[in-house]
C-alpha cells in the first residue's frame, strides 16, 4: 500500500510547474470572478434585458399596522413592474411592510393588472406626473414608520430590506440608507453616488466586481440612488419630500440628500442591502431625449441651490478622499488572527466591541484578517458597520497589502504576540508614518508560565520563556502596548517605565438580570474549548469540585457551554452534565440559571466569561487567577475559591442564599457598567487616539524602530 510520499512528491512536482507558469494566478482571479457572478466570461454576450417571469401568483399579506412602506412608481413597462413585486414576495423577511404601487397614466396592462394583485395599495395619477409627483404622492398615503423608494426595474435580493433597516437601529444618525446596485450581468452599477465640484455625479464602482473590499462595508456617501434607499417618513416630510421643481425627474435623490445632510443627518451606504437595476429600462439611457434629458437640465438648478456647499467637493475626478479619514479622525488598520467571532472567544467579542467603537468614533477602519480568509456571517456583521475588510482573492499577501496601502494610516493595531510578530516589521517599513500599537489581547507569556507550573513540563516553561522574549520584543518596538488587565499594566510599566503602556480591557454589552432568584434554577460554565485552560478549568471541577457539590445539590444540572468541546470532557457528561457545545444565543441560559461558574487554574488577562456572567445579573464563583486584574471586591461582586472543598461551598451557599445571590447580581451589574461597558471604553479609546496622546511616529526613539533580531517577518 502506497504511503503519504507519493502524495508530497506530487504537490511539489505541482508547486514547480506553478511557479513556472505565473500566468494561473490571473486564470484564478478569473474564476473567482466568475464564481462571484462579477464579470462575463470570455465572448459572452451580457445577460438580456428582460426580468425574469413570476414562478407563482403575487400576493401580499395585509398587516394592520406596518413599520415600512415600500413606495413603487410606475409607467409602462408592466413585465418590470411584476418582476419586481415577484421578487418582493419572494425575498419576505420579518419586516410588517406594505407595497404603494402608484401608476402614473400607465398605457399598458399596469392599470387593469396592478389592481388585481392581492395586498397592494394602488394609487392612479390623474395625468402623467413623472417620478417626483408619483413618489411624493405614495409617500403621502404611506403607513409605515420608514419610507423605501424602489424602483420598478429592480429585483430585490435575499436580506435586502433587514439591512436597511437595521442601519437605522444601528447609526442614530441615519437619515438616508441606500443599497448597492447591481447590473443584471453581476457587475457593480453603483456604491454610493459621489458629486464633484462642479454638479456632476458618479456612480462610484460603476461596472466593477461587486465584491471588492472597497465597495463593502457601510460609509457616509454624497447620495443615494432613488432606484432603492430608506428614508423615516418623518423626515422625509420635514424637508419637504422631492422636490418638484427637479419634475419629472433626475438630481431630486442628490437633492434630497444634501438636504437630509443640512438637517443634521447622515446619508448612508449599506453593501449588505443588494439590489439588481434593469438602469435605464423604464427610462431610458439617451440624455438628449425623453425623461432622461432632464438630467442635464436639472443638473444646473441643483448646482445654483447647493453653490456654497459644492465649493467644498473635490474636482471632478479626484478620488483622494476617498481613502481619507473624516477630519480630525484617523486611518487605522487593524491585523488579528481572523475575523472575529464573538459569539465563539472572549478575545473575539473584545476586539469585535473595539472595532465597532473605533467606528462609532468617526476613524476610518480596515481590518485584516492574517489568514485572509471571509467569514460571510462573522464579516458582515463588520461590514454592515463600517469595518472595511481586506481579503483573499482580493489581497494575495498581508505585506501586499502593506506595501500598496501601508502610507494611508495614521495607526496600525497589531493583535496577539504571534501575528504581531509576522508584521510589525513590514508595518515599520511600508507605514513608518504609523503609530504601532501592540496589542496583547492577554499576556500569552503569563499564562504559558502558569500553566507549565502547573502541568511541571520542562518543554512547556521553555515555550513560556520563548512567548516571554517574544512579547518583550515586540513591547520594545511598538510605540504603544495594550493589555486587558491592570495587573499586566503595572507589570510592564515597571519593566518599561518610558513605554505607553495602556489598560483597553473587554467590552460587554449590559443586559442585566429580568428573571428573580426563586424562579431560577442550575448553574453553567461557559467558554471555547479552543483555550486551553478552559478545558483545564472544565476537567478540574467535574473531577475535584463537582463530586462535593453532587451531594447537596442533588437536582441542579451542570451546564457546559462552549465550542470545539473536547472528547475528555465529553466522557464525563450525564443527566445532571449538560454539554450544549456552541450556542450563538445565550440568553435562555443567562436568564435561567442561578449562577456561573469560573475554575479556572492558569490564564491571563481579563476573563470575558465573567464579564459576560455578570453583565446578565448572573453571580459567579471563581478561583483568584480567574478575577485577577478585574478590581472585584471579594464577597460583594464575586465569590472567590481556590480549593476544591473552599469552592464547592462557595458554590452551594450562593446557589442557596438569596440575599447572598440579589447582593452579588445587583452589584455584579453595577462594576461591570464602571469598568467593562461600552461608555467607558469609548471614553477611553477617544482618549488613546486623540492628537494630544497620539505622537507623530517620529518622536519615538530610533532604537526602537529598529528591528529586534527576535521578531520575524510575514511570509
């Protein structure tokens, strides 16, 4: 039987015969192009210009109340105007909505077929108003909250109508969001309109690959297409609706968007919010004739009434702004080992609550992941805040990207030892103008200590002191070094007195406790099984803690909650042993349980399963190692136990004491929203990234610029 060398051999014959032929790596980029559905293949002629029929009778349920109203003008042009709506009914969320539909003079069967349709609102023009007439008088009957103006040739794609409004939840001062527009044949038709100086527009990313990173992640923009964007219907009234004076149509969505802007909000692009735009079938592509013509017309009354605020444009053509940051804000580029996935790792929801923050704040932010790899789930919920993503097949190389883009940031954030370790010599030489900020999500050398001492390895403590050289390294050539503890920032500002040594710990959201202590029953651990001393922690209490515990709280069952849950713990689990593995909602579990549990041996940092415990109201009993560096007081936020016996009681007086356990959850509440809430850590990184704290890179010694011989490069 053939070994695994046959194998090897052919992967290397492979590896030569590619590197002979450089050529493939453009055949690649093509087939991911056509994987994407971005771009035609050769000699292909591009999609037709005809929507695709029904597949079964259109109908719409009737809501007595609704939270949106979907506004569809009309003319002609019926086999759109059914697609459209086919593809309404098809993408239904969640969202109570209804369709306006409103006919202006339609010569076609619209007006005999419209009205036939189950669940629409048909309005009928008297004469032929145009677009503007048509939109403004749908608006008037609209039910809903929000207001979505959408095109009759447009076919609408799963998730489309969530993202839009979840903006609104998410931004408070949205005021217009508007979805990403896609031709029939796959390519971008429009990010996002941009207007230059002198009143031309254009529709930034027209004709490209619609996943490019650039086009992907939520960010203000000059306007919103009309063909589809959400507006409050309050405020689409208070500034007056379209303007008819731009009648019948064109620059009445720029010129609700500079007026949405002078009112103090914000107009918006939302990626995630995908529609397909059939541009020009319903009115036509020639600006010389018909309703089309009007667009130049138009342009110039729009350029008369916003003269002082377009002076302020970029001329036409320059792109420069368009990898700026706001003023008075930063670019920053943040690289961690893989998009994050809070619901998964404490280091994950950290640096998740940290990037959604550093947006909050107005920064510019790109995140690499170092293994380049999309999460879709996990990576939307960063785009559709904000977080641009630089990734694979549109990034072949982090350094690539460095070197391309490396002089548009002000900082750089480099989390975790060892993928800091792979770039910060690259960031020091195709970002020197950069503030590098080492972040150590928790001191690896720490716990590596800790747990050698435990486990008595001679292979381990060694490991320990090469993670130990490695942070030192790189703590001696960053700029700045953030950790999670305050314990770990007294250690190193007495190491390195000089060094910006800060403290930017966890974030957690604060749900508080709603269900009291008589109705709730059992307790939990929770945490990955990827981190090694949680499967330390999980073996230590099922085999020294729980065996005591067993016999006095007879009917309380152990939840273990975590993913990647090892095959030792899973051979302890029983009836009153409960392994749940991965649960992306954990709020059944938090609002159930008595209390949570943390018995952990070895470990740094702060630990987000206390965090977490804590912000739901939850008490936790845990060992001095797993409350290090949290600033708990002992008996009043937390019980604290080292030994099995110690911790045992610990945990069966809490679970029986309500005084004990109100005391604990009311005041477990209240720390965490002093140290760990968002408030805090927002005031805290304003502070970190404000010019007063943050020093032109040039200020910093040369020696630690310089490269530490212990400190690699990216391959």
């Amino acid at each position: 039987m053939l070994g695994y060398g046959h194998l090897e051999k052919v992967v290397s014959a492979y590896q030569k015969w590619r590197t002979a032929h450089p050529e493939v790596a453009t055949i690649d980029d093509e087939i991911q192009s056509l994987i994407s559905g971005a771009l035609p293949a050769r000699g292909q002629r591009l999609a037709p210009v005809e929507p695709p029929a029904p597949t079964r009778p259109i109908e719409f349920p009737v809501h007595e109340q609704v939270e949106i109203s979907i506004v569809i003008p009309v003319f002609n042009q019926f086999r759109f105007t059914q697609a459209c709506l086919a593809s309404l009914q098809e993408r239904q969320g969640t969202e109570r909505f209804e369709v306006i539909v409103v006919n202006d003079c339609s010569t076609d069967i619209t007006g005999e077929a419209i009205p036939q349709i189950p669940g629409i609102v048909y309005l009928r023009n008297g004469t032929n108003s145009g677009f503007i007439v048509s939109c403004n008088r749908g608006a008037e009957k609209a039910r809903g909250k929000y207001l979505v103006f959408l095109n009759n040739d447009t076919l609408v794609r799963d998730g489309w109508l969530s993202a839009l409004l979840r903006t609104f939840a998410e931004e408070p001062q949205a005021g217009i969001v508007g979805s990403k527009l896609i031709y029939p044949d796959g390519r971008l038709q429009e990010a996002g309109g941009i207007i230059w100086r002198d009143a031309s527009g254009w529709n930034y990313g027209k004709s490209d690959d619609p996943g490019k990173p650039e086009y992907n992640y939520l960010r203000e923009v000059d306007y919103c297409s009309a063909a589809a964007l959400m507006i409050p219907k309050a405020l689409f009234q208070s500034v007056g609706g379209f303007d008819p004076s731009y009648a019948p149509a064109y620059y009445e969505d720029t010129d609700l968007a500079f007026k949405v802007r002078r009112a103090g909000y914000n107009v918006l692009y939302q990626p995630l919010s995908e529609v397909i735009h059939y541009e020009g079938a319903t009115g036509g592509t020639d600006l010389s004739t018909g309703t089309k013509k009007h667009q130049t017309i138009n342009r110039s009354t729009f350029a008369e009434r916003w003269a002082a605020e377009l002076i302020t444009k970029p001329a036409n053509g320059d792109v420069a702004f368009l990898s700026q940051a706001p003023p008075g804000r930063k670019n920053i580029l943040v690289i961690d080992h893989h998009i994050p996935v809070p619901d998964k790792d404490s280091g994950s929801l950290r640096m998740f609550q940290i990037l959604k923050l550093l947006h909050q704040l107005g920064h510019r932010i790109t995140f690499i992941p170092d293994n380049l790899t999309d999460v879709p789930h996990y990576g939307d919920e960063l785009r559709r805040r904000g977080i641009k993503i630089a990734r694979h097949p549109y990034v072949k190389k982090v350094r690539d990207y460095l070197i391309s883009h490396g002089s548009e940031f002000d900082i750089v954030i480099l989390s975790r030892c060892d993928f800091a370790r792979k770039h910060i010599a690259d960031a020091r030489l195709h970002a020197p103008q950069s503030r590098i900020i080492f972040d150590t999500v928790d001191l690896h050398s720490l716990r590596a200590h800790r747990e050698a001492q435990i486990t008595i390895d001679p292979e381990a403590q060694e490991k320990a002191r090469q993670k130990e050289e490695l942070e030192h390294a790189l703590i001696s050539q960053a700029d700045e070094t953030w950790v999670t503890s305050s314990v770990e920032q007294t250690l190193l500002q007495d190491k390195w007195p000089e060094k910006s040594i800060q403290l930017v710990s966890n974030v957690v959201d604060i749900p508080g406790s709603s269900t009291p202590f008589e109705l709730r029953r059992d307790f939990l651990f929770i945490g990955g099984f990827q981190h090694t001393p949680n499967t330390d922690a999980v073996l230590f209490f099922l085999k020294k803690i729980y065996p005591i515990v067993k016999e006095r709280l007879r009917e309380a069952k152990f939840y273990i909650i975590g993913d990647k849950t090892p095959p030792e713990v899973i051979a302890l689990a029983g009836e009153r042993i409960v392994i749940t593995g991965l649960q992306r909602d954990v709020r059944p579990f938090f609002e159930s349980v008595r209390l949570s549990v943390a018995p952990l041996r070895f470990g740094a940092g702060v630990k987000g399963k206390i965090n977490q415990s804590m912000a739901w109201g939850v008490p936790v009993v845990a060992t001095s190692v797993a409350v290090e560096g949290m600033e708990l007081t002992f008996g009043e936020d937390v019980l604290v136990a080292d030994e099995p016996e110690e911790f045992a009681r610990a945990l069966v007086t809490l679970y029986e004491s309500a005084e004990l356990w109100n005391r604990l959850s009311q005041n477990g509440i209240e720390k965490t929203r002093l140290l760990y809430s968002a408030e805090v850590a927002r005031e805290r990184l304003e502070r970190l990234l404000n010019n007063q704290h943050v020093q032109p890179a040039e200020v910093q010694s040369d020696s630690s610029k310089q490269r530490d011989p212990a400190v690699g490069t990216s391959a």
